[in-house]
C-alpha cells in the first residue's frame, strides 16, 4: 500500500515545482491543494506533519507561490486560490500546534511565520478587493480530533475603506465596530501636522481580521505567565491589523464610547468548572514581549449570556498596526455563599 505520508522527497518536488510554476489562479490553487494533502497525511490529525523544519519548507512553498501571484498579472489572489491557502495554513498551524506544547523559540518562530503568512493571504487578497467592498473567507481546517468536535480553522474578514469614510462615520459590520476618526499612524510614522501624514489621509484603508477558529497558534505558551493557563488550545484567536498606503495604523482610546468593538469571537468548549466555581468570559490581548495573554486595554462586552457561543472584545488599544492578536475564553469565578 502506498505511504502517503510526508516525506522529505516530497517537499523536494514540490520546491523544484514552485520553482517553475506558471502563476495561474488554477495552477496556484492545485499546488496548494498538494501541500495541504502533503502536509495533512490524507484527513484527520493521525497522519500529519509536525516536524517543524518540514512544515517551516512548506510554508517556505506556500510563500513563494503568494509571491508569484502578487508579481503576476493577476496581482493577487482572488477568493479561490486565499480560501485554498487558508486551509494550507489551518494545516500548518495544526502540525505545530500538534508537534509543540512546550515555549522554545522554535515555536515562537513558527508561530510569528503562521501569522506572517495569514497576514501575507491578506494583503494579497485586499489587490482584489474594491473600495468600499468587504469579504469574508473561511479556509476549512483538519477534522476535529474527536467525534464531533466543531469545526476548526482560518478565516479571514476584509475591509476595504476609504479613510474619509472611517474619520467622519467609521465602521458597522456584523465583524467590527469602529467609531468615526480611530486610526492614527502607529508610532514611528508621520505625526498629524506632518506633510506625510497629510498624504496618508488620501490613501486607502486596508482592514483585515483574521480568526485562528478554535485553533489557538499559541499553545506552547507557559501556563505560569499572565492569563495563559485559561487560554486553551480550542480557544478562537483573532488577529486585528489596519494598513494605509503600506505604513500600519494603530489606535489608543481611553473613553468607553469611542472603543472598538472586535465581534464574533468564538468561545472554546465550555467544560464542567471545579466544585465551588463558575465560568465567567473575559477578554486578553497578546502581548510578544511577555509571550503572554493580558487583560490590559481590553475587556468582554456586556451583557454575556451563559449559551452564548461567539462574544466581542471591547478593545482600547491596538499597539501594533501589523498585526495584534486577541482571544475570550473562560476563567473560574469563585460562587460566592449566601447565609
């Protein structure tokens, strides 16, 4: 019977490939539908990848095809080809996830390639999107683990704004909520008053929201720092990043009212609390520097209902324009007794 495990071999090929692949959405779609079936051993987490130098050779492939679109004709990717690379990623990201529970800067490494990559999906798929236009993406993840567990996988939500329109109305959608003039320049950029910050108001806004759903990138995080212990691997991360003109914008809000609103997170399994406990929902940012989730500059929006199954995170801060990840989940309240 034919071994259809990955093998070194394998990725051989599929570099040598690459290497002379005509950048066709059609062409693109059928490489990386190879490497999810390279990478993912034909279905279900038994037979895939979780060496980390393969996996880091066929994300290297998945990054080289990203580039041969964007140098092509096409200039990017359309809807097909992004939810085909969104797969390969959830596949990726779950030979990690599989292959790593300890922090190592391996796993760091990993994980700052996985969203390096999702973010690179991203703007690759924003070529395509028109002004004003908004698209949602769902790449499909590995079958659950057990019998039916929820879907996982990596979703993308796009959002293409003219930047008059967020400074004088913002942004409603059924994904975010963002009050009229949010976004400034991340720190380091042009400064209102600066020449160049004037000409970053003529530019576009490029939005994208990614949600890791139900497959935390961060599962090697030590459970002794910050709120980690109760950020579970079938946690939902979602990853905000705003763009203009190339440069990242960042935001900082101290007044309720004018927060942002990140929506539809979905929450983990909800498991049985220790005797004397509840689960309450809360809300955490990561923070790379302390490789940990804090609860500093965001929290649950309420009211949280107990079958609820998706919240939103109230968000004061984005630091980092380029990417900043966010997720909710459960932490143990103690039941208070009544005499």
């Amino acid at each position: 019977e034919w071994d259809a495990s990955p093998t070194a071999s394998l990725l051989d090929a599929l570099e040598v490939a690459t290497s002379i692949l005509d950048p066709r959405p059609e062409a693109l779609e059928k490489m990386t539908q190879i490497l999810v079936s390279t990478v993912g051993g034909g279905g279900g987490t038994a037979g895939i990848v979780q060496n980390k130098a393969e996996l880091d050779r066929a994300a290297n492939i998945l990054d080289n095809c990203l580039n041969l679109a964007v140098a092509s004709p096409e200039n990017g990717v359309g809807s097909v080809v992004a939810v085909a690379m969104l797969e390969a990623l959830s596949t990726f990201n779950e030979g990690g996830r599989l292959g790593s529970l300890e922090p190592s800067e391996e796993s760091t490494r990993f994980t700052e390639k996985m969203d390096r990559l999702a973010s690179k999906v991203a703007t690759a798929a924003h070529a395509k999107l028109a002004v004003g236009d908004s698209k949602f993406l769902s790449g499909a993840g590995v079958p659950g683990r057990v019998p039916n567990e929820p879907p996982s996988g990596v979703n993308l939500q796009l959002i293409s704004s003219a930047n008059s329109v967020l400074v004088d109305s913002g942004l409603d959608m059924p994904r975010l909520f963002m009050p009229p003039n949010l976004l400034q320049p991340s720190p380091g950029h042009p400064s209102p008053g600066h020449p160049g910050h004037r000409r970053l108001q003529a530019c576009d806004v490029a939005i994208t929201a990614t949600y890791w759903l139900r497959s935390n990138p961060y599962t090697w995080a030590s459970s002794s720092k910050g709120m980690n212990q109760y950020v579970t691997a079938d946690t939902t991360v979602g990853v905000l990043e705003f763009e203009t003109c190339g440069m990242p914008l960042a935001f900082n809000e101290s007044i309720p009212e004018r927060t942002l609103r990140f929506r539809r997170i979905t929450l983990p399994a909800r498991r049985a609390p220790m005797r004397g406990f509840e689960w309450d929902v809360a809300c955490a940012r990561w923070s790379p520097l302390e490789q940990a989730w804090v609860t500093g500059g965001v929290e649950v929006q309420r009211p949280v209902y107990w079958d609820d199954v998706e919240v939103a995170c109230v968000v004061y801060a984005v630091p980092d324009g380029n990417g900043t990840a966010f997720t909710a989940f459960f932490v143990p309240v103690e039941i208070s007794s009544t005499t």
